[in-house]
C-alpha cells in the first residue's frame, strides 16, 4: 500500500480544520439532504436541474469531508525550532525586504493544508518559503519564483 502524505500544520490549524469538519457533517450535511428532497418535489428527475445542483453540492460536501478527515489523521503538528529564535523555519513569521529599496513584507511559513497567502500565510512547499527556510535574520537571500528571481533580505523572524 502507498504511504499517505504527511499533512504539515500548526496547532491552530488543525483546530480549523476539526471545526471545518464538524460544519461540514452536522450542518452542511444536512442543508444539501432538505434540498435534495425540496428538489423532488419539483417532479421529473431526468429534467430538473434544482435536483441535479443539489446532487452536485452533495457530492462536494462529501469529498469535502473525506479530504478534511484525511488531512486530520495524517497531520504533523508544527514545532517551533527553539534552539535558534532568529533562524526560519516552519511556523515562524518571516519579515523581509525585497533588495535593493522594497517594501517590507511578513509572512508565516505553514503547511499547505493551512496556506492562505490573503492572511499572510504561506505553504512551507511555495518557492519563497523554500528559499527562506534554514537561513537567518540579516542574511540576503536569492528567491527564485514564477516571475524571475529577487533578493530579500531577513529583516526578523517571530515565533507566533
């Protein structure tokens, strides 16, 4: 059998996630099954699209479920590296500034179950996060993304 990936997260995150799943199976569920019966009752299956989009809903709702559970039972909860409070790792905010006069930017450096670049989190698999990772602050590093390469340089790192 295939060994199962590795799910990596904070704490929080996995907190999410288990909130994610209890809306999805207590609530969610059960909104999708009174519409797939409101939906009947419109008549003739094989034309009704109300039903169809229901039936759809459902079928996202449950591999929604089935994807939140695997993620739980396969999760690797972040630890924060203690031994050196200025080096990046994952669960660290990073503050850096794009060389050579860029603005300063902040990121958190999380697995990508919990990934959300609009809230300042990003995918410890994301070329800025691997560019970052092991290196400290004042160090000037070269990030090789999509766009081309830039040069930041470590202004802090925090632990969250």
């Amino acid at each position: 059998m295939a060994q199962e990936k590795s799910f990596y997260m904070t704490a929080e995150g996995k907190v999410k996630l288990q909130e994610e799943l209890e809306h999805l199976k207590n609530e969610r569920r059960k909104e999708v099954v009174e519409r797939i019966k409101e939906a009947r009752g419109f008549g003739d299956l094989s034309e009704n699209s109300e039903y169809d989009a229901a039936k759809d809903e459902q079928a996202f709702v449950e591999a929604r479920i089935q994807q939140v559970e695997n993620m739980i039972r396969h999760a690797v909860i972040i630890e924060n590296d203690n031994d050196n409070p200025d080096m990046v790792s994952m669960g660290k905010s990073v503050t850096f500034q794009e060389l050579p006069d860029g603005d300063e930017e902040t990121y958190t450096i999380v697995g990508s179950a919990e990934a959300d670049p609009f809230e300042g989190k990003i995918s410890n698999d994301s070329p800025m996060a691997q560019s970052l990772i092991g290196h400290e602050v004042g160090d000037q590093v070269a990030v090789v993304t999509p766009g081309g390469e830039l040069d930041v340089k470590i202004i802090s790192v925090t632990t969250k």
